[in-house]
C-alpha cells in the first residue's frame, strides 16, 4: 500500500513528461533520454556483453531496466515516507529529476551543445511527481492517524480516492501525450513521397541471379536487418530535411530534399553487412538502392586534396566514417529509395549513406543529415573509440543457406545452397567440401553487380548419417577464403561457415 503511493506518484511523473513530449517536437520522456546517455557511455565490454545476451533485443532490456530500477525506487520511497522520511524521499525525487534533465539537456556534441529548453519535461515531471507525493502521501497519514476507525472513515475513502485519482490521471495524461505526439510522426509525409525515375536503372535481374536454396536474392524491406543505437526513431519531415556538405571542401554546399531529388538519381542494387555478422549469420542483405551518387556530390562541393576521411552525421548524434579513396568509381550513394519505396523510417528516412564494400557502422549513416570531409587523424567515429577498426573493408565471406544447422533430411538427392560476398570486387567461384573431403566447385548464379553478393548452389547425393557441409568463397582478385576464426570485434569476422546435417534412411 506505502508502496503503492511511490510508485503512483512516479507514474504520474512520467505521464507528465510523456504529454509534454506531445507538445514539442523535441521533447521527449526522459527515459530515452537516460537510456541514450548509457549507451554513449556503456564501457566496450559492457556492450559487446549486451549484444550477446540480448542481440537486437538490447533496446528493449535497456529501457525496461530503466522503467523497472525506477518502480523499485519509487516503491521504496512510498515505503521511506511511512516512516517519516518524506524530507530525504523528496530531495531524492528532485536528485533523480535533475539526472534526467542533464540526459535530456546535454545531448551528444556531436549534435549540440547544452539545451536548457530540454529540461523542461524533467522539471515539470519533477513537480507533478512530488506533489501528487505530498497529496498522496497527507491522506494516507491522516487515514493512518484514524487507527480504529474502519474502512468507510471519511480519512480512509479520501486516501483510496485520491490515489484511484492518481492512478487514472497518469494514465489520461500519458494517454494525450501520446495521441498528441503522433503528429510529429512522419510516416504521411513518407507515404506522400512520389520517388524520382532514375537516370540509370538498375538491370533487371531475370532469374539468373537466383540459385536453388539460397537466401532470395533481394531481401524485402521487411527482412532487412536492423542495426543502429537510436532508441527512438527519428522522425524527420523531408520538408525540414537539409543535408549539408561541409569540413575540407572549397564551398558548402547545402541540400533541401527537393534539391536532392533534382540531382541526377541512379539505382544500384547493393549489399549491406554489418560488421558484427558472425560467420553463418544474417546481419546482411540485398536492396535495389535508389540516390545520387556521392562522388558528383563531393566533385561538386570540391574536396580539398589533404582530405583522407568522409564522415557521415546522423541527426541522433551517430557518426560513420570511412576513407576518401573509397569513392573509386563505386557506385556510394545518398540514397532515399530502398526496393523500390521511400527508405523506410528504420532504415533511415529520409535519406542515408549506402557504401560498397565498406561495412555499415563505418559508411552507412541513416537519418543522415551532415557530410564532413575530414582527416582520420583528426576525427575518429562512432565506433572507433568503442573498440572497432576506424577503416572496415567488407571481408570475403560465404553463407550456407540450405540446409540449416542441425537439419534432418532425407537420404538421397538434395541441392546445397548459399550465397557469397565480397563487395565492390565480387566472387569468382564458391567451393563445398563434405566430412572434410576435396573441395568441390559450386554452380554460380549469375552475378548482377561486383557489390551484390552472389548465389551458389550444389546437388549433392545425401547418405544416412551425419555429415559436415563446410563452404569457402574465392574472391575476383584470387583470394580464398580464410578459414582462421575470428570474432567481429574489430573488424569483422572470419572463417568457414559449418553446419552438420543428419540424414535420415530415405
Ligand atoms: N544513425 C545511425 N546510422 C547507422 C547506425 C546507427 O547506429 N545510427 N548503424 C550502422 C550500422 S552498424 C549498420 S550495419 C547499418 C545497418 O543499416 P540497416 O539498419 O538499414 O540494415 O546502419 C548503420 N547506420
Ligand atoms: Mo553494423
């Protein structure tokens, strides 16, 4: 019950600040903005062991964590006031409002200096939280100081009343922020978005690209991973878009979306890997890109020959970074269409960086709203100072698709089936070997681009037992795939992919 009045009296906090969040654009519950400043900050260690236990799901066990950590205090402070400590449970409250008003108001610098505006949330939070406190917690020593009295004293209703009150209050009061911020969602503005014909289309791909077994070939919207550290997706109206291009360069240059899609637009289909794939894993996947290409971008703003690195800005604070010298005739693009639709907001509306052959924390920047021509000894980005390599070239790599780790099969004629990358180089031969035997060549599909992984494929006789399929990509430039394990940290993992089979008498 003495519990009860905390944890109210911190709901109807939080609720305050959620409506507040639907007054203003750039507010925001102060738990994002506590969960943001822990990642920022998370030691290496701490999130590499995140991402383990937790994988995509890290997000959600963060804010939970958050939520529960402050019920538990609350509740406490419900139970520290019953036996009159209300003066130290107040100042707590105030100490935990400020934390969020700093998370909130000191934002990555990369983005902007301190925001006193953003306090504002935490502050009024802050006050509604200790007042319904005071309110709550006066009725329940007056209910108290009634002992003998029963459950229908006029002290005790008032008490049950007034946290009922609470209670349904706070859930109002979220309820509005909520419905109120809907409005800055900008999936309209998205779904209103006619996308530019390009100059160049892509090929069309035909069938020949595709290989029995094998992962399709381009991977939907919806199956395309998702990686990045926002925890709320920025939502960005195309109207209030600009990018700039700025740093070592003779003229800034600044883009409105409107610009952008007057430029010359080309569609390239294109791979993206993470670098935290594991051999074997999915953090990788194939869309048809629609953009302008970088490198007119930079010929138009000219870039200062001292200029070594291209470091791409997010409006949530991220940063990519990755080497002048990449942009070789590549075909980098600022993209804004992903298989054929506007970027979806989760991957990065309205526009991003997509790069061949350069891992995605390193060139991929969504949201993108700034490109700095810079110096790697100058600047180091998002990733860099976490542990990973500041330059990341995507390293050869094959997948077995088909069959699964640990699938039962029937003995007799299967097809083995995978694909293989080696983006902007591309792949010249994949080979299979079974139970560590010679290593047989795989039949290629066709390849539609250098920068697109390539389909493989190969029929094999399955007699009973367990067998051991291995796989190894050989690269345009003559390299085979190592088959020496490492993890992904720093940059990028390596090894064959394995995967035993048991198969059954047919
Ligand atoms: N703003 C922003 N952009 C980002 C990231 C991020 O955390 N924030 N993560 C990068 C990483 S690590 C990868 S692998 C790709 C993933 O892009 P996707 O989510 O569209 O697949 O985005 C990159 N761009
Ligand atoms: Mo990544």
């Amino acid at each position: 019950m003495l519990a009860l009045l905390g944890v109210l009296s911190g709901a109807l906090g939080l609720a305050t600040t959620e409506l507040l969040a639907g007054l203003r654009r750039t507010w925001r519950n102060p738990i994002f903005d506590v969960g943001d400043r822990v990642v920022e900050r998370s030691p290496q260690a701490l999130t590499k062991l995140a991402i383990e236990w937790f994988g995509t799901n890290d997000k959600v066990v963060l804010l939970g964590g958050i939520i529960v950590v402050l019920g538990l205090l609350s509740a406490w402070f419900g139970v520290l006031a019953a036996r009159g400590r209300r003066k130290i449970v107040l100042a707590a409250i105030v100490i935990i409002g400020a934390l969020g008003a700093l998370a909130a108001s000191a934002p990555t610098p990369a983005i902007s200096g301190w925001e006193p505006l953003q306090t504002v949330p935490s502050a009024l939070g802050t006050i509604v939280a200790i007042a319904a406190f005071v309110w709550l917690t006066d009725a329940e020593r007056a209910a108290l100081s009634t002992r003998a009295a029963t459950a229908a004293t006029p002290s005790r209703r008032d008490f049950v009343l007034r946290s009922t009150g609470v209670a349904l209050g706070a859930g109002i009061v979220a309820a509005t922020g909520r419905g109120l911020a809907r409005r800055f969602e900008v999936a309209s503005s998205r779904d209103a978005i006619t996308l530019p014909t390009p100059m160049t289309p892509a090929p069309d791909p035909g069938t020949a690209i595709q290989a029995p077994n094998a992962a399709p070939f381009f991977t939907t919207n919806r199956d395309f991973y998702r990686i990045d550290t926002a925890l709320t997706i920025p939502q960005i109206a195309p109207d209030d878009w600009t990018l700039r291009l700025t740093g070592m360069v003779e003229r800034d240059i600044e883009l409105t979306y409107a610009d952008l899609v007057d430029r010359p637009i080309e569609e390239h289909d294109i791979t993206l890997t993470c670098v935290s794939n594991v051999v074997g894993g999915d953090l990788i996947g194939t869309a048809r890109w629609l953009g302008i290409r970088l490198d007119d971008l930079l010929e138009s703003a000219g870039v200062d020959p001292e200029a070594d690195q291209i470091v791409g800005r997010s409006i949530d604070g991220y940063t990519c970074g990755f080497p002048v010298e990449a942009l070789d005739g590549r075909a980098a693009l600022v993209a804004i269409g992903m298989n054929g639709e506007p970027l979806p907001l989760r991957h990065g509306f309205p526009a991003r960086l997509i790069v061949p052959g350069i891992y995605g924390y390193a060139s991929a920047t969504k949201w993108l709203t700034e490109i700095e021509l810079t110096r790697f000894d100058r600047f180091d980005h998002y990733w860099v100072p976490r542990g990973y390599a500041a330059q990341a070239p995507i390293k050869l790599q094959s997948r077995i698709d088909t069959p699964r780790g640990l699938d039962r099969i029937a003995a007799g004629p299967f097809v083995i089936g995978g694909v293989a990358w080696h983006q902007p180089i591309g792949i010249d031969a994949v080979e299979v070997r079974i139970d560590g035997d010679d290593w047989i060549a795989a039949t290629l599909a066709d390849e539609l681009d250098e920068s697109t992984w390539r389909q493989w494929s190969l029929p094999w006789d399955a007699t009973p037992g367990r067998h051991t399929i291995e796989a190894r990509a050989i690269s345009r430039n003559g390299a085979i795939q190592t088959e020496d394990r490492s993890e992904p940290l720093p940059d990028g993992a390596t090894g064959h992919h394995t995967v035993v089979v048991l198969v059954d008498e047919a």
